[in-house]
C-alpha cells in the first residue's frame, strides 16, 4: 500500500499479510515506512475497516451484482474491450458510480469511476480504479487506485497492489503475479 498527500508533500508504504478465512478477514503488517500520520490514520484504517466490515458480514454489499447495482451496456471502446455502465442501488461508500471495462471474452478488467458516498466528512470526490486479472482460475482485484480531496489536506491518493499467494486454497506461481506501479519499482 502507498499513499500520500500532494500538498502536504508527505507520503508513507505498509506491506501487510491478509488473509480471508471461512469468511474472517485478517492482517499482520510486515513492514511500514514514511509518515507516521499517513500510516497511521489512512493505512491502518483502510486495512482496519476492510477487517471490521468483512468480519461483519458486509463483504457483498460491495459485489458486483444485481442487488447492488443498475447495469447498462454503453457498447465497445475503440481498443476492442466492452463499456457497461454501472450505477448503484443505494448511496454507500462499497459502490462505484461509473463502468465496467470487460475484455472481449466478458472477463472483469476494471471497474472505474466515483464512490456513491463519501467514506467520511473529511474525505470527498472519491475516483476509484479497480483492475482485476485472473490468478489460480479466479477473477480477483490486481491493484486499486484511489484520489480524493481531503480537507484541510488537498488532493491525495491510495494505490493498493494485491500479491495472492494463494486463491481458493491453491497456492499460485508468484512469476506473472506481480502488478505493477511507477511507486512500486522505485525505492524512495
């Protein structure tokens, strides 16, 4: 995980273990580095609710189904991939107003746009990217982009890349799973 601030010029790193079991979520931070206050009140909180809202059974309340949102083919874009617009049920910060980007076979490679809710009354124009690929036969999320306004603070922005060691209980190559970031391959 990365984040940091533009305007305040302050950024900080977090490596963290997760892991999804018979529906608990859990994490152990493995290694952390940069601004203590970025660490502290922006990546241990976003690791902290995932935990508590998956914990808590809230976890499908972010799928991307029916229940939770309004789908609307937009057509194909010029790089051959298809647009389907997708527009939420309900104002909650789990769900992105905006599209679905799929490849040619109907297969998830991203999902973009804005949250339906402001996580909180400091944090606004949430922008979110979602960019999936398939790992072990599964379609899960590689890596996730997110800017905002925060008060007092600007623009500011958290990328989070996804390594699966395993997915479904089955352990995965770790060549091809590598996603990467400009912030990722370069050592500040």
């Amino acid at each position: 995980m990365h984040a940091f601030s533009e305007s305040l010029k302050h950024e900080a790193w977090m490596e963290a273990w997760t892991e999804l079991n018979d529906g608990r979520f859990s994490y152990e931070i493995v290694s952390e580095r940069g601004s203590e206050a970025i660490r502290t009140k922006v990546l241990r909180t976003v690791l902290a609710r995932e935990q508590e809202m998956v914990n808590n059974g809230g976890g499908e309340r972010a799928d991307l189904t029916s229940a939770n949102y309004e789908f609307t083919e937009a057509g194909d874009d010029t790089d051959g991939t298809h647009i389907v617009h997708i527009k939420p049920r309900r104002q909650d910060v789990l769900l992105v107003d905006g599209r679905a980007i799929l490849n040619d076979r109907g297969e998830l490679l991203r999902v973009e746009g804005k949250l339906s809710k402001n996580p909180s009354f400091w944090t606004s124009l949430v922008n979110i990217v979602r960019r999936y690929a398939r790992v072990a036969g599964v379609r899960v999320p590689v890596a996730t982009e997110t800017t905002a306004k925060v008060k007092f603070v600007g623009n500011a922005q958290l990328d989070v890349l996804y390594d699966y060691s395993s997915v479904n209980g089955r352990m995965v190559s770790v060549s091809g799973n590598q996603p990467t970031a400009p912030w990722h391959t370069a050592e500040r």
